[in-house]
C-alpha cells in the first residue's frame, strides 16, 4: 500500500516536470502541506528525497527551490546516459544475456516491427513506441546487475521536461523532433544493439547504444538551436 510520503513525492515530483513550479520557485513547506492537505512531516521528507533527485535544491534559512537546469544540463544528462547506458550494454554482453531477459527482449522488438510495419503514427502508435523505447533500455539496465544505474538512468531521463514543458513526450515540439522516421531508426538501432549483446559482443554492444544515445542527444540538440533555448539561472 503507497504511503502518505510517497504520495506527496509523486505529486511534488510531477508538478515539478509538468512546470506548474517553475524553476527557481520556492517550496514553502506549510503553504504545500496545506495543499495537498497532509502534515508537514510527509511534505518534509517528501522534499528531501526529490533533492536527493536533484529536483530540488536546499538553502539553510530559505529551504528548498525547484532546480533550474539549462540546455547544456539536458545534453550533459545524454552524455551521461549514453556512457553508462553503453556500459550497461558491455556487462550483459560480456556475462551473456540469459533466456529470461532474451525472450523479454525479443517481444519488444516484435511489438517495435509491428508498429512501424502499420502506415499510421498517431498518438496511439507514439504511445505505444514509447512505452517499448522505455522497456527496451530498462530491461537491459536491468539486466547488467549493476543496482547502481537504473535509478541515475531515471533521473537522467527526467532533466529534459525540467527545463522545457515542450519536452513532455506528448507535446507536438516533442513529436517534430522524434519523427516516425527517426524513431524507426532508433528500432533498427535496437536490433543492432541486442544482436550484438547476444553474440556477447561487449565492445561493439557499447559503442552502438553510446551511438544511438548520441543521436537522439543531436537531433534534440540542433533543434532547440533552430527553435531557440530558453536559459534558467
């Protein structure tokens, strides 16, 4: 059963990558345990866990502020996420993938080749990807027995909808960006990469997901250039 305080830390960390508090805002701790109608001890623990993510930053004599992050913190977390990721790559390779995580994996690219093999891309098709994208990269995570980086993998993920409300994956900026065309080419990426996995191929498994990180970290890179980046201090 979810607690208080983990209630309180999915709401506090939504509103945050939803941008109804903007970065820099101050979180007063009574003021939100009023609105959310809970004690203040939830509220407190609450806000020192979200610091721990990096949500938020803590002042002696002020206390806590949502996090400003810029353009160069979201291509800074990419670079992050395409080091470890590939390094996640390497250890399941190099342990050699076992028949649980294969047969997991094998359903993802199937569900990848059945929604680019139909003409449509709608939202339920983006929807869909989406979900297999997320799965494809945490199974892998998983996968590497390292407990270490699923949860920095998590918060590398969330830096970009910090600094821009265009970067929820359900905005029309978001879709411009990640055309069908180039989602498709992250799923042929993600055969390249599993079948290098299961040939135990640890070095060429890394270079390709560092890669395929690289691209989508580009093609999100030069598109904020052409559209503008806003910068928070």
């Amino acid at each position: 059963m979810i607690t208080v305080t983990e209630q309180v830390i999915c709401e506090l960390r939504e509103r945050i990558l939803s941008g109804k508090y903007a970065p820099g805002s101050h979180l007063h701790e009574v003021v939100t345990a009023t609105d959310l109608n809970v004690s203040r001890t939830p509220v407190r623990d609450a806000m020192r866990i979200l610091a721990n993510e990096d949500l938020l930053v803590y002042y002696p004599n002020r206390g806590y502020v949502v996090r400003g992050v810029d353009l160069k913190d979201v291509l800074d977390a990419y670079d992050v996420r395409g080091t470890l990721e590939g390094m996640g790559c390497r250890l399941v390779a190099e342990m050699g993938i076992d028949k649980k995580t294969k047969d997991a994996m094998d359903i993802l690219i199937s569900k990848g080749d059945e929604i680019f093999h139909s003409p449509n891309w709608g939202k339920k098709e983006q929807k869909s990807w989406r979900q297999v994208n997320t799965d494809f990269h945490f199974t892998l995570l998983e996968a590497s027995n390292n407990r270490h980086l699923e949860p920095v993998m998590r918060q590398m993920r969330i830096f970009p909808r910090i600094f821009d409300s265009r970067f929820s994956p359900e905005s029309d900026f978001f879709q411009s960006v990640y055309t069908r065309e180039q989602r498709l080419r992250s799923h042929h990426d993600h055969i390249l990469i599993l079948q290098a996995v299961i040939a135990r191929e640890g070095t060429r498994a890394e270079f390709l997901m560092r890669e395929h990180v690289y691209t989508n970290r580009e093609a999100l890179r030069q598109a904020m250039t052409l559209n503008g980046a806003p910068s928070h201090d």
